[in-house]
C-alpha cells in the first residue's frame, strides 16, 4: 500500500517539475540582450552611379542621369550594429567623378571618400526588433576625408555625408542593399578655378561640391547577427503565476484522487477482488517524460524517478510497455515532428533498458505533433504506459 500512494505522489511531482522545466518566455518588444563584441559585424561591396554638382558650374543640363555629370563608382565598408537600432560604418567610396563648371567641358577625375558613419535603423527603432523583417530602412550620417587625385593638386578635404541606406535580408548573414547617398566638400574638391568667394556670388553658385548617388550591392553579416529579446518580466510574472496556480490545481486533484482510493483500499478486505482492481487501475496510469522543444534530450532527469518505479512494479511481470513520442504541433512540420516524436520514443526505450526491460517487451509509438494539452509546450513528451 505504501508503495502505492508512493507512486502516486511521484506522478504529481513529475508532472509539475515538467510544467516548470518546459516554458515559453515572452520578450520585450524594443528590448534585447546584449552580445558579445565580435558579434553583429558586417562588410559590404557595392558599385554606384553618381552625379557631380560642382560649385562653379555654369551647366544647364541639371539631370543627375546626364553623362554631363554622371559617372559610375564603387565602395566597401565594414560596420558593427550595438544595437538593432544604431551601428558605425567606415566606407570607403570613388573612384570617378565629374567637374562640372563649364557648358560645354566636364572633365573627369579621380577621388576617394573615407567616412564614417553613425546609422540608425528606423524599421527597430520604432516598430521593434523582428530578426525575419525583409526590409529595414536605415538613415545615416557621416563626417570622413575626401581627397581629389587627378586635378587640384590632390588636395585632402573634410567631406560631410548623408543617405538612407535600405537593407533587403535574404538570410541571417546575406542582405543585398540600396544605398541612396550625398556628399559634399569644400568648393575646390573637383578641382576648378574660380573658387574665390567673390567667384561664388558672380556665378549665384554654392559654397560646396556635391555628389549624389545610388549603390547597389550586397552585405554579408559575420559571426552572429542576430539579437535574443530580453525578457518581459511583467508577463513572466503573470505566466509563472497562471502555472503556479494550474500546479496548485493539479495537487489538490491528484490529493482528493489518493484519498479516494485510500479510502476505497480501506474499505475492501485485503486480497478481495476490488483491491485487486484498483492497484491495477494505478499500475496503468500513463507517465510522461517532457521534452525541450526541437530535442530529443530529456528535459529533465527527475521525470525518469516515476518511469524507474514503474519498472520495479512490473520487472518479473510479462506485460507489454508502450512508449509513446509526441511533437507539439504549433513548432514544426507534420514530417519533422513525427520524426522528432519517435526520436523522443527511442530515447526513453534506451532508458528502459538500462533499468532491465527487455526490447522485446517495449511497443514503440510515434503520434508527431498533436495539440491536446494545454499548455501546447505540455504536448512535447513520451507517455509510458502497461499494455
């Protein structure tokens, strides 16, 4: 009779150690854990068209499309995000562009940027942090070094950067990237003459050479690049509460229920035939083991305590054992989880065996992903249970 009720309690305190072990944690929208350092870096290469506005320029043709002031480029970079939200970027950009400050002569010449850039990444910032988003929209500013190496005596100038840079993910480390960018420097950039401030108010010109542009290119994410949300603890305390009081619940039924049946063994002569029927009863109540998601590894060691006291019930008996997988359904595909349900039934089969349960007495079950039980992480365990 001891041994009885002992096995009882062992069934509730099993299936309360597996509600606490298996548990879905609700994040925070706009917060996330901190990484590493060499976590969330990037490089980047792309090639770009790019349009002069000199500042001494008499062109009238104003389309950027224009081969008056259009030439073609590239750049690389290398970035680090320390958060979803805001990230440096060291670029380098060039090589060609165009003087513009004639009507009819717009010479070529070669320049190279190198910038860096502060980027804030809007889509995070303001609707949250979504590691599947297919698009982020990202604005940036930027202060660096530009120098002109064909005209002007190359000189060095400090170059002033704007853009939106737009981010298309195709994986968790491959984007391909739109870049819509500006610069601008210090009048003799290009390399023109007439660069006086009384040239300027002659001309009606700005201070400033600008280029604008477009790049296109791809960006490659190293290492790890995504972000885990921190917890939201508010709802953790809510949920832990829902569980705690579902546990209660499920205590005080497993209590009534052994009083029940104590009261029932009481009441029967020893040996009778209703006592008989009611250890019987007891001996078949299925256990669960309880399973991580994804894993078929044992959640938790403690739940093999009831599956052990059911083998020393029966070990001399010739009675069939089923073991049964089960795969919550919400968390994978129909092949997947029956897969996975069986690989959680294979490893309570080897436990079984270790405890000296021959194979030929185990029957072997794989149900995949079902939603029976609420919570539907409850769904991702091995039932065993006497034929």
């Amino acid at each position: 009779m001891r041994k009885v009720l002992m096995f009882l309690v062992l069934v509730a305190a099993g299936l309360g150690t597996a509600a606490a072990q298996d548990t879905e944690v609700p994040g925070e929208k706009h917060s996330v854990m901190t990484n590493k350092f060499w976590a969330n870096w990037f490089v980047s290469g792309g090639f770009d068209f790019n349009a002069a506005y000199s500042s001494q320029e008499k062109c009238p043709n104003k389309n950027p499309f224009s081969s008056d002031r259009g030439t073609f480029g590239f750049d690389v970079a290398v970035g680090k995000w320390f958060t979803p939200g805001i990230g440096l970027r060291t670029k380098f950009q060039g090589v060609w562009a165009k003087q513009v400050n004639t009507g009819n002569l717009h010479p070529s010449y070669k320049y190279w940027n190198l910038h860096e850039d502060v980027m804030f990444n809007l889509t995070n910032l303001l609707g949250g942090y979504d590691e599947s988003r297919l698009w982020n929209f990202i604005p940036y500013v930027g202060l660096g070094v530009v120098r002109n190496m064909s005209r002007g005596g190359r000189a060095y100038n400090v170059s002033y950067n704007v853009g939106l840079l737009n981010n298309f993910r195709i994986n968790n480390h491959l984007n391909v990237f739109l870049d819509i960018f500006a610069l601008a420097a210090k009048g003799n950039m290009d390399g023109a003459l007439n660069d006086g401030w009384n040239g300027y108010r002659r001309l009606e010109a700005r201070h400033y050479d600008k280029i604008v542009g477009l790049s296109v290119g791809v960006t490659y994410n190293i290492g790890k690049s995504t972000w885990k949300k921190a917890p939201n603890v508010e709802a953790l305390i809510a949920m832990n509460q829902e569980q705690m009081n579902a546990l209660n619940a499920e205590l005080e039924s497993q209590r009534e229920e052994n009083e029940r049946l104590q009261q029932m063994l009481d009441a029967k002569i020893p040996g009778g035939p209703e006592k008989t029927s009611v250890i019987e009863k007891i001996r078949i109540m299925p256990l669960s083991v309880f399973f991580d998601i994804g894993s078929s590894r044992i959640a938790s060691r403690k739940d093999l305590v009831n599956v052990k006291e059911l083998v020393e019930m029966v070990r001399e008996e010739d009675r069939k054992i089923v073991v049964t997988g089960y795969a919550d359904r919400k968390t994978g595909g129909e092949a997947y989880n029956r897969k996975l349900s069986e690989k959680r039934a294979q490893a309570i089969v080897e436990e079984l065996v270790k405890m000296g349960i021959t194979r030929e007495r185990i029957v072997v079950e794989a149900k995949g992903g079902v939603d029976t039980i609420s919570p539907f992480s409850y769904n991702r365990r091995v039932t065993i249970h006497l034929q």
